[in-house]
C-alpha cells in the first residue's frame, strides 16, 4: 500500500471488526458505522469509548477524522444481527 490509497472493511455479521494497520502506517479514517455497539480505539491494553449506541437498537454511521496506526488502533464490538465498517486513506 502507499501513501494515498483508500483502505476499507466490512465486518460479518454479528462479528467484532478490528483494524490495526500494519507497523509505519498511518490512517485517516473518513466513516465507521455500526448498529447496537461500540466504536472504540484500542492500544491493546486501554480502550476509550469513540462512539456507539450500547444497547439501542439503531445504526450509528460517524464521518469523521480518527487517526489510526499499529499502536493505537479501531475495535468495533460485535453488533446483533449486522455488520459494521470502516473507509479511510492511507497518510503516512
């Protein structure tokens, strides 16, 4: 991959989605979605809350600007009965 390039992931149903980027690569992440679950970034040990709905019973899409890389990264928990996803451009 290279600076530029669009990355992209869609969780399987009812499946966590994790996205941890290779060591020396940065992203900008553009949109995450989810439905009923948490959006979290994560540095293995520490997780923080980025945005999610818990239990309710709707979709969150976030168009954002998060910047992720090998050492703090994305987690989406598992959502009931759908999928989630994350698009964003390759920076660094």
């Amino acid at each position: 991959m290279a600076i530029g390039d669009i990355v992209n992931g869609v969780s399987a149903v009812s499946t966590a989605l994790q996205f941890q980027p290779a060591i020396g690569v940065s992203i900008c992440l553009t949109s995450v979605s989810n439905y009923n679950s948490w959006i979290r970034i994560n540095d293995g040990t520490n997780s923080a809350l980025c945005a999610g709905l818990g239990t309710l019973t709707v979709g969150t899409n976030m168009n954002t600007k998060i910047m992720i890389d090998n050492s703090v990264y994305l987690y989406i928990d598992s959502s009931s009965g759908q999928s989630s996803h994350y698009t964003g451009i390759q920076i660094a």
